[in-house]
C-alpha cells in the first residue's frame, strides 16, 4: 500500500511539476505577446503623427496653389484692364487731336 502511494505522489509530483513548467512558459509567451503589442502600439501611434502632418501638409499646400491659381488670374485680369484702359487713353488722345 505504501509502494501505491509512493508512485501515486511521484506522479502528482511530476505533474504538479510539468503544470508549473507549462504555467511559465505560458507567462512568458504573455509577456512577449505584450511587449510586441507594446511595439504595434507605438508603431500606430507614429504612423498617425506622420500621417497628421502629411495631411496638414497636404492641405496647407493644396490652399497655397489655389491661391496662387487665383493670384495667377487675378494678375492676368490686372493685364486686360491695364490694355483696356491704355487704349480708351489712345482713343480719348485721338478725340483729343
């Protein structure tokens, strides 16, 4: 009866043993599941800030060729006003003569 026990409590041992092995191999396996979502985190978190700034960018350089597209007409507008008022000049010295 004693040999029975014996063998019965070197089996619990070991799988007592064998439990707390496979209890810390799965803590490890947590914490490096967690240090790489830590990393994930940090890598999103950039990627945001650039993409903020690119998109800022974007914007700022979208409004600036607008306004240069409308400083573009309004310069060739400040031309034909500038002709037209050249020649009424022309004309009214013609009248003038």
């Amino acid at each position: 009866m004693i040999e029975k026990e014996t063998n019965l409590l070197a089996v619990f041992e070991d799988r007592i043993y064998e439990l707390i092995r496979l209890c810390d191999e799965k803590k490890r396996h947590i914490e490096e599941l967690e240090k790489s979502l830590k990393e994930k985190d940090e890598i999103i978190w950039q990627n945001r800030q650039t993409m903020e700034a690119l998109q800022t960018k974007y914007t700022n350089l979208h409004t600036a060729r607008r306004l240069a597209e409308n400083e573009t007409e309004f310069q060739n507008a400040r031309k034909r006003v500038n002709k037209l008022v050249r020649e009424v000049d022309t004309c009214i010295a013609l009248l003038n003569e």
